[in-house]
C-alpha cells in the first residue's frame, strides 16, 4: 500500500469549495486501489463558518490534519502569523515522523506559492521523499509581463517546475509548457493529466423536484468583476428581446474584498436597470449548489479570451454539466476539447454577451433540444471528469515516479 501527503496552504479541505473539491476528488482517485492519503493543511482553511470545524478527521476517506492547531483561518493579522509559524513548524514535524515510521512514499504538492513549494521540495528531497506537483493554474498566465507578481510567478514555473519529481497538470496548454521547460532543462519531468473532477450521483440530483422557478445561474468568485458585470450585460441584452429573467451569482460575499466587488456590481447592475434581477446567494452548502444548478434554466460560464481562460479548467464546469441543466459557455481552452454546441452544451464561438443571449434564447425556444443537451452534458460529466474514471493510472504513474526516484 502506498502512503501519500497532499500538502497545501489554500485547498481550505474539506470544507472549501472549488480546490477543496479537487483535492478531495484527487485524493479519493488515489484510495481507489487502497492507497493511504492524508491532507495537511498548512494554514487554516479560509471557510464561511469556523464553528465545529475540527483540526483533525477523516472527510469521504480521507485523514485531514492542520497541524497548527486551528482549523480555520483567523480574522486576526497576530493569529494569522501565529497560524503560518505553528502550521509550518509542526507540519514538517509530522512529515518526519511519518518518514521515519515508514508511513509516506511520496508527497503532492497543492500551492501556487513559490516559497512553499521551494521549501517542501528542498526538505522532501532531504529525507528522500518524492514531490509531485499538481498544477491546475499556470502562474504566467495570470499575471502579465512586468505587472505586481510577474517576477513570482516566473520563478515559479522556471525555479520550481524544474526541482518535481512530477507533475499532474489539469489542461493541454499547463502540459505543453512543462514540456517546454522540461526540455530546456533536459529533465524529464513525468506528466500525468487529470482533467476537472467530480464525485456527485447525478441520480440523487435527477431525484430532486424543480422549483419551477425560471432563473439563470452563474456560480463563481465575485472577483472576477468583469465576468460578474458581462452576465448583467447578458441579462440586459435578454430584457431588450423581451427576456427577462433572474440571475442567481453564488459565492462568498462577505469578506472586505467580496464585499467591495459586491458593491460594484451593484453599482453596475442598477446603471443598467437590472438591480432586481440579480440575486446574490453567498456561498452555500455543496447540496444547496447542486439543487439550485439543477433547477436552473441554463448555467452561465463565460471566460474571457485571455491567456488564464486558455490555461485552466473550471471546476465548475464539472458539476454544472452533471446536474443536467444546459451550460452556456464560450470556445476557449479546454472547452473546445470536450464540448460541443447544440450536442452537450451551448457554446458561443466568442466571449460576446449578444451571443451568449443568443445560446440562452435557443434554450428558451428549444426546451426539448435543451433537454437533450443536458443529458448529454451529464453523460460526458460521467464518463470523463469522474474521478473513478478520470483518475485510472494514477497509482501505477505515482508507483513509477516513487521506484524512478529510489
């Protein structure tokens, strides 16, 4: 049997929303073939409600630990360093012992940091221990040249890329510039890529009633402003047809950031007269997502045609094509790959809110081929982004990087 840390300073596990669901679905692909895993938390988890969350447990069979001490993250900057001192210091503890008592044969690492992923690979080879990175963002993509962070990411890709033992890469474009820097350094760093993941029945979701209610769905961070502001410009362009519909935007609205984005949307929305059609959920409980995806007439998941869009793979995407409502989306990245317009979702040739009120006035016209699309969108979701599916052949390539590395 083998024995697996995933380490991280931001998946929030297990009550965290989209990197929660990835390390959990990841680490449950792992159990498939009896493997051991075990998530430290290097911090605490950035969560709505800290009460009752507990420092250590098991969460769909997987040992969870935050070492430091507290399971969720502080309000407070003196808690949050004490936090960061106490995590680091006793993780590292824990993952001697485990290597001393024989119980850890490899390490993924779960960061976007450049200085957590330097030290644990530093130490990790110390003690013998393989390192793999799971890369489901490219940090050059989300920063543009000479902007704040450039200078970090860059040495992430080009620093710490080079020191893994492997990589588990989330799209084609992440895969292809590993590649790349692999052959510039001449190491060959083993790749293994693990598209989105889901571990969601869709019959218990088929079981569950429609409201009835007619509303559209954009489930996402209200950070990214400009996406939030061009689903009100959908929805404006919907009203001009004669549309008009509700938009339910979920996600976490109550820290200072979210908050001012909120207020900016707003501000935005009530300048185009569509204040009353926006409805601000917050965030919510993974059965309350999934019963109002499945309600919904359409799941809204436009990406700007940006190198970031072109780079990653929403998670998101995953579970709205489960719930088999029909996803509006545009043609980027790894969208391209998988779906297809009028056969497993609606997709619009461009990020253009006049064409995403298109795709979303042929799902009200066409409320059978918009059935149809569903389903079909909840079969590709089965049978490629499952993790008992998606995540065949990933003990066999962590059992070859582990024998590789000794």
């Amino acid at each position: 049997m083998l024995n697996i840390i995933i380490i991280s300073d931001s998946a929030n596990f297990p009550w965290g929303m989209a990197a929660s669901n990835r390390v959990r679905n990841l680490a449950k692909g792992l159990t498939l073939n009896q493997c051991a895993v075990e998530y430290i938390g290097l911090r605490g988890a950035e969560v709505e409600n800290p009460e009752g969350k507990k420092k250590k447990g098991i969460y769909a069979g997987v040992k969870y630990n935050y070492p430091g001490g507290s399971s969720a993250r502080s309000t407070s900057w003196l808690m949050r360093r004490v936090d960061d001192l106490f995590g680091f210091v006793f993780s590292v503890i824990h993952v001697l012992y485990q290597k001393i008592t024989g119980k850890l044969d490899a390490v993924i690492i779960y960061s976007m940091r450049y200085h957590t992923v330097f030290f644990w690979c530093h130490f990790l080879h110390i003690i013998h221990i393989p390192v793999i990175l799971e890369v489901c963002e490219w940090p050059l993509a989300r920063v543009q040249r000479g902007a704040k962070g450039f200078k970090h990411a860059s040495k992430f890709c080009f620093k710490i890329i080079p020191k893994v033992d492997a990589v588990l890469p989330i799209s084609r474009y992440i895969d292809n510039e590993i590649k790349k820097i692999s052959e510039s350094v001449d190491k060959n760093i083993p790749s293994f890529s693990i598209p989105i993941l889901i571990d969601i029945d869709p019959h218990e979701i088929s079981l569950q009633q429609k409201s009835g209610e007619s509303y559209l769905m954009y489930s996402g961070a209200i950070g990214y402003i400009d996406i939030a502001r061009f689903v009100v410009d959908t929805l404006h362009e919907l009203k001009t047809r004669g549309i008009n519909l509700l938009v339910k935007f979920t996600g976490t609205t109550t820290g200072k950031f979210e908050k001012k984005k909120v207020e900016e949307l707003r501000r935005y929305a009530a300048g185009k007269g569509m204040l009353n059609q926006l409805e601000l959920t917050g965030y919510l409980e993974e059965h309350e997502l999934h019963r109002l995806m499945h309600g919904a007439l359409a799941l809204l998941a436009p990406m700007p045609e940006i190198l970031q869009s072109e780079s990653k793979f929403p998670t998101k995407l995953g579970y709205y094509l489960v719930s088999g409502s029909p996803v509006v989306t545009n043609a980027v990245g790894e969208v391209g790959l998988y779906l297809q317009d009028g056969i497993n979702a609606f997709v619009a040739n461009k990020f253009d809110f006049h064409q995403i009120a298109d795709k979303v006035e042929q799902i009200i016209k066409n409320p059978v081929l918009a059935e149809k699309v569903g389903r079909n969108g909840r079969k590709l979701a089965m049978e490629k982004f499952h993790y008992t599916l998606a995540c065949k052949g990933l003990n066999d390539f962590v059992q070859q990087v582990i024998s590789n590395y000794r």
